[in-house]
C-alpha cells in the first residue's frame, strides 16, 4: 500500500512524486483501491501532478478521468440539492445545518473539492419557535407532510428529493452509546443556531457547522463508522482539511486556548484515545505536519485504526470479515445483523469498551424509541 499512500500525500500536496514508477498492474491496483476508499477523484489529481513517466496507462488514465467526471457531476447535482432543501426549510421555520458531506466542500481547494466523492445530504434542522418542546414530532410531522419517508430511526428521518438525491433530516447531529459520553455530546450540540454559520459553495450559501464544532462533530463522526459498519479514506481526508482549516484560521494552534478546549471537549467526551489513533493516521497515511495536529499521535492506536480503513474501505462496504444477513424472515435479518455487529464490535472491546459494552442497550433503546413511537409522547 505505499504506492496508494505516496499518490494520496502528491494528491494532497504534502508529497512530490513517488519514490518509484509503478508497473502496470500496480496501477490498475491503484485505481481499484480509489474506488474501495471513495477517493478516485481525489487521486487523479495526484496523477496530474505527476512527471509524464510516472503516470499509468493512457487507457486506464482515460477510464479514471470517465469515472472522475461522473463524480463531478454527482457533486454539483448534489450542492444544488442542499441548497434548494436549506431554503425551503428556513422558509418553513426551521433553523438548518448542512452536515458532513457537501459542507466540507469548503475545507477543499477548489478542484479537489469538485472531485469529492459525495453521498447522500445531511441536515441537522430544529423549529425555530418554541425551542426544543416536541421538536422531534413537529420535525417528523413536517417532513412527512412534504415527502414520502424512505427510513426512521432516532437520529434521523429519510426521504429521496425531488431529483433523486437521498437526504436525512436529523434530530440530534450524532450520538455515543456511552450514556454518559451521550448526554455531554448532546449538550455540547444543544442550540443549533450558535453552532451555525453560512459559507459559500459553488455559488450557494450553505449553513454549515462553525469550523470548531465541525472539529468535534467530524471526530465523532468518523469514530461511529469504525464502530458501526467501518470507515474509509475518504472521512480521514475530509477530517484531513477541516484541520488544516482549524490550523489556518489561526483557531488550532497547539499553544492556544481554543485547541485547549477541544483536547478537554474530547477527554470529556471519551475520544482521547480514537484522537491520538486519528492523529497519527492524518501524520503518517496524509503527511499532516505537527503543529496541525489536534495532539500526540500514538502509534499502536494509530496502525490498528489503519488496518480497519484498509480493510473495511468506505463505509466497510468491502470488509471481508462482514458475513451475509439471513433475510429469510424479518426477525432472522433483524437477529443476523445485531449478531453481525455484536462480533464485529468486539474487535474494539480492548481500543473503546465503553463504546463497545453499552452498544447493544443503545440499540435496544433506538428500537424502542421507533416500535414504541417514543416521538409522540
């Protein structure tokens, strides 16, 4: 994997070129590595910058840049989405926060961010008038009432757009299934409209968390994957320039009393150890330069939160050691992916116990919450 690692830090700009020329079939490695990882788009830059000779094929740089383009594509069809569902939302009363995916847009340098592999839109909404009574229900009530729900769960509701883009309304921004570590998240997230700002992408005024937020939200983030389906790339790179925009905005600075207040955020919130993993990837796989980093990287932590990315690629949707689900009965499915996950967690009993041991309470109340229609009450 070094060769994927040296075109991702060219890519990134933290790297020259690579040490040697890859051979063809390293090349066509590569590409499909991109697409396990969901950053194709972000390594033909790499290639780009690249001498002539160390470039792949002819044909297989021609098929790159086809799957490239669709990524473009997909990127501005999906910012027009996030636009047109923030306005009707504000419209209607709502205060609106564009999550992850297209908000971190604007950490990217302009081409590379066109090249962003995307996904669905994300928005954190909350009525603007009578605070936080029912918010859920009022929230729930509203979306139905404009579209037909794909899903429901307790962090979020889902519909497809009018084009097709699939969204998630949500309640809460994230959660921990530590019931402690939970409740200071959710207090830290409490009012949606101090944690918001607008910024500029492609054109359009987005509301998008306030980059010290984002710090915290986007660690939590990454760290629910790792434990809940797995992780890519593709999240540590985007987590890659939200810190560099951290660094750049003159906010963290190692010595100063902001950077301070995210180390204490993270201890009390029980990410210390994840962070140091996190770090010492961004250091090591993206070549983040010390005084960017949140704190120590620690190696140990570090290399086995690389072995899960490298392993579960985006989204662990390539994870080998994910078994079939028995979809012959809806309680078999049900039993075959709480079993699946149950063994999947133990991997990380020893790195985040309490994450791990309070998992399956956490899943009983989310299953409650919905069967029960805990929103009415």
């Amino acid at each position: 994997m070094n060769g994927f690692f040296e075109l991702l830090q060219v890519s990134l700009g933290t790297r020259d070129r690579l040490s040697r020329v890859p051979s063809d079939a390293q090349w066509e490695e590569l590409f499909e590595e991109s697409f396990r990882q969901a950053v194709t788009g972000v390594l033909l830059t790499g290639i780009e910058r690249l001498p002539q000779e160390l470039r792949p094929p002819i044909d297989l740089k021609l098929e790159w840049i086809g799957e490239v383009q669709i990524v473009e594509a997909a990127n501005e069809h999906a910012t027009k989405a996030c636009k047109r569902l923030c306005e009707e939302l504000e419209r209607d009363g709502f205060c609106v926060c564009v999550l992850k995916g297209q908000a971190n847009r604007r950490y990217y340098p302009e081409t590379l961010g066109r090249r962003r592999s995307c996904g669905d839109v994300d928005v954190w909404v909350s009525p603007k008038d009578n605070g936080k009574r029912n918010y859920v229900r009022r929230t729930l009530k509203y979306v139905e009432s404009k579209h037909e729900l794909t899903g429901l769960c307790w962090l979020h509701c889902n519909f497809d757009d009018e084009s097709g883009v699939p969204v998630e309304v949500h309640f809460h921004p994230s959660f921990m299934n530590d019931p402690v570590h939970n409740r200071r998240f959710q207090k830290f997230f409490s009012d949606l409209e101090s944690c918001v700002e607008k910024k500029e992408i492609d054109g359009a005024m987005i509301p998008a968390l306030r980059v010290e937020k984002d710090v915290i939200f986007q660690m939590n983030h990454i760290y629910r994957h790792l434990l809940d389906e797995g992780v890519g790339l593709r999240q540590v790179i985007d987590y890659y320039y939200l810190l560099k925009r951290y660094h750049t905005e003159g906010i963290g600075h190692t010595d100063s009393t902001e950077n301070t207040e995210i180390v204490a955020a993270l201890q009390r919130l029980g990410m210390m150890k994840f962070a140091g993993a996190l770090m010492w990837v961004m250091k090591v796989v993206c070549g983040m330069p010390d005084e960017c980093l949140l704190c120590q990287p620690v190696e140990k932590d570090g290399q086995f939160l690389l072995r899960e990315i490298m392993l579960a690629g985006n989204f662990g949707q390539s994870d080998p050691r994910m078994g079939a689900v028995d979809t012959s009965s809806l309680m078999k499915r049900r039993l075959s992916q709480a079993w699946r996950r149950f063994k999947r967690n133990l991997r990380f009993l020893t790195s985040y116990p309490d994450e791990v041991m309070w998992e399956p309470v956490e899943r009983m109340y989310h299953f409650a919450w919905k069967e029960l229609k805990m929103w009415q009450w």
